[in-house]
C-alpha cells in the first residue's frame, strides 16, 4: 500500500495531546475524531476539512499514546482512517488501538518525514522518498487479526459466525 506522511512527532506524544481530556464528555466514537490533534491546529484543520486522505501515515519516535488509559485517543483516529508508525507504542495505547482496530505500525528504526511517500508491506515500510527501507517488527498474531477484523468487536462477531457456521 501506497500512501502519504501527513503528520511528524516525537517521543512521549501523549493521549492528552491526541485527545485532550477537556473534551472527555464526548466519547462517542461518531464525536471524538473532531477533537484529534485540536492543539496541533493547523493539522486538526486539514482533518476537518477533509484535506488528508484516509490510511495516511502519522510517524512517531518512541512511547506514542503514552499517558492516560483513555480509548478515545485511539478511536478518535480510528475515526479519520489514519496509519500510525512508531518506533514503539506505550502499552495500553497498542492495546486500545488493536481493540478498536486502528492500524499501529511498530518501525523501530523508521526515518520519515512530513510529506513522504511510503510504502507498506507486511514486513517493512519503504521510504519511497528517500529510498531507505525499514523492517517492521510484527504484532502476534492474535493482535493482528484483531486489526484486520476492525477491531475487537468485529473481530469477535466473525469468530462467533464462524463457529455458528461450522454446527
């Protein structure tokens, strides 16, 4: 897959900077996306108005989401589509996010910036850009069926047919 870096970060990017808890009285997953990235302003602008595309990249250095354990970090960019690629994830963050299936990319060595071109396969991320490639270091695989199904939820709903189908 093909796509674009929309968004470059650092370390220790917290949920409170992805969502901040003033806005914790909309929960909703269909309310919380408005709210992503509301102190990055220029950025939250494009996701409003629509200007980034859906499975663009958000790059991060290391402990992205750390901070609270609120989902709504997660699911408010699960609700723009986005792609996250860490160096490495805070634990409850990966957690929420593969419950609610939001893509977490692990890349310990990814060199990305804003505007990149990239490339994703199941192994390794190429910078189309500047050429370089990174090799991608997988979730188990529990974790990633669970993304690939959209989440827990359906994740559980499919495991659930599936069984229903088999009697």
């Amino acid at each position: 897959m093909k796509t674009k870096v929309v968004l470059k970060l650092g370390d220790d990017i917290s949920t409170d900077a992805i969502y901040p808890g003033r806005f914790m009285a909309t929960v909703l997953p269909s309310e919380t996306p408005q709210y992503a990235f509301i102190d990055y302003k220029e950025f939250n602008s494009k996701l409003i108005s629509k200007q980034i595309a859906p499975n663009s990249v958000i790059v991060a250095n290391n402990n992205f989401g750390c901070g609270s354990s609120r989902e709504q970090a997660a699911s408010t960019l699960k609700g723009w589509e986005l792609i996250i690629i860490a160096k490495n994830f805070a634990r409850i963050f990966l957690q929420n996010s593969c419950n609610l299936g939001l893509r977490t990319i692990i890349c310990p060595d990814i060199e990305a910036n804003e505007n990149d071109e990239l490339e994703i396969t199941e192994k390794e991320v190429k910078n189309i850009t500047s050429g370089k490639k990174f090799a991608i270091e997988p979730l188990p695989k529990a974790r990633q069926a669970i993304i690939d199904a959209g989440g827990l939820i359906a994740y559980t709903r499919k495991k659930l047919m599936e069984k229903a189908a088999a009697v």
